[in-house]
C-alpha cells in the first residue's frame, strides 16, 4: 500500500497560498485569537486557499495540553473542536508538557481528553514531553486509540494505520539530507497516513527530496502495523534551500 505523506514547516512560510503550493501540511495554534492564534474568519481563507487534499493540524491549546480539569481545558476543547470543524483539519495535537508525567493520574486524565475527541475522520496525536519513555508512551497511545507523534529519525514509529512525525534540528543536526530522509521513509513504512514535520530552515528542500524518496517504488519496505525502524546512523548531508522565501 502507498503510504499518504502530508509534508510542512513548523510554521506558515509567507501567505497560504503560495504555502500551499510547495507544502501540503499546516500545523495550526487553536485558542483565543492573538499573537500566534488566527480568528476563524481567517482559518476559512485559508481552507479556501489551499488545494482539497491539503491537510491541516490543529494544535490544542496550553490549557487543553495541560490536561488539568477545568475552564480553561473546557474552553481549549472548545477552540481546538471549532478550529477543526472549520479547516476541516486531519489532526488535532496535544503536545503535553513535562509537567504531564506518567503517573496514573495523567494517564488517566489523559484518557478522559481523549475520550472527548471524534476519531472518525480527524486523528487524535499526542506529543508527550518531560520523562516519558517512547515504547510506554506508544503503549499508552494504543489503549486509548489515538496516535503517538515521534522524531522518526531517532524514536520508533509505533505501528498503526497513521503515523505523525516531527523532524528537530538538535545538536549537530541542522538539515536532513537523502540518506537520513530514506531511513525516516522505511521507518514509517507502508501506512494509509504518514504526516510529517520538518521544523529545519531548509524545510524546502528536504520536503521535495523526502516526496521524491517517497514516491520511489519500495520505498517503505514494511506492512501496515509493522514498520521497520532504522536508526540514523552515518553523517547528514546539508541542504540548502535556495528556493526559502
């Protein structure tokens, strides 16, 4: 089976559309509008100015991520639902923060977010930070039937039908280049959904090279539920992207 990528910056490049031309990917912040926070009136230009197939990720609030019973959780599900339903959005992110440990309360807690969130159409991703390990957190992710966002070039992917990934520019690693690229596309294997982030200043360039590995025939080697993990382990090629607005 193909697997479907959906590739975009960590942050909107210039206008939607001309995004939209290069990317087919969009993380957005939901919450009050502001500083970082679009009004809806604005989320529906943007709708209208991409492509159909354009996929949209709405990212929860603090105070949802937060996870902590109350107004503002009530109100950051409130945004977060409303972003979707307008940018007819494919995800919808929380991005916990250290704060959320593995505890049984925040598992628990966790779970009871979760249960607020129609998985039908969009996916429900969880970013967990702070002491979370990758193979609990994946383990956690599967009882509650939502999707466990990963750095492909350093974690596994955890199996499942939908993979989310967020490629980092940490320590020596500045750019990705085709050979890093080609292990992050065995690792996330053969899937419907494959969405993926790269937060590098050459976003660019490694989003047409990683399309490029993608669409090549055997490029993910691995069944659905059963993605090969290859760790990255020879230096990265630079890129530059001289196409960068």
């Amino acid at each position: 089976m193909a697997t479907r990528f959906y590739i975009g910056a960590k942050t909107l490049r210039g206008d939607i559309a001309s995004y939209g031309k290069r990317f087919d990917l969009l993380e957005v912040l939901s919450g009050e509008p502001g500083v970082g926070v679009p009004s809806l009136a604005t989320l529906r230009r943007w709708r209208k100015a991409v492509p159909p197939h354009f996929a949209f990720s709405v990212i929860g609030s603090p105070g949802l991520a937060a996870l902590k019973p109350g107004e503002a959780l009530e109100q950051g599900r409130a945004h977060a639902k409303a972003f979707a339903d307008v940018l007819m959005a494919r995800c919808v992110l929380l991005s916990t923060p250290a704060s959320v440990t593995p505890s049984a309360v925040w598992r628990d807690r966790l779970a009871r977010v979760a249960e607020g969130f129609h998985r039908d159409v969009t996916s429900l991703v969880w970013e967990p930070h702070g002491v979370w390990e990758v193979d609990d957190a994946a383990v956690l992710a599967r009882k509650l039937g939502i999707v466990l966002a990963v750095d492909a070039a350093r974690d596994p992917v955890p199996a499942g039908p939908v993979a989310y990934t967020r490629l980092r520019a940490l320590g020596e690693t500045r750019s990705f280049g085709a050979s890093s690229l080609e292990r992050v596309v065995q690792a996330i294997g053969s899937r419907r959904d494959a969405f993926v982030v790269l937060e590098t200043d050459g976003a660019l360039a490694e989003c047409k090279l990683l399309r490029r590995i993608a669409q090549e025939p055997d490029a993910a080697d691995a069944k659905v539920g059963g993605a090969r993990v290859v760790r990255p382990r020879s230096p990265l090629v630079k890129i530059r992207d001289d196409e960068q607005e």
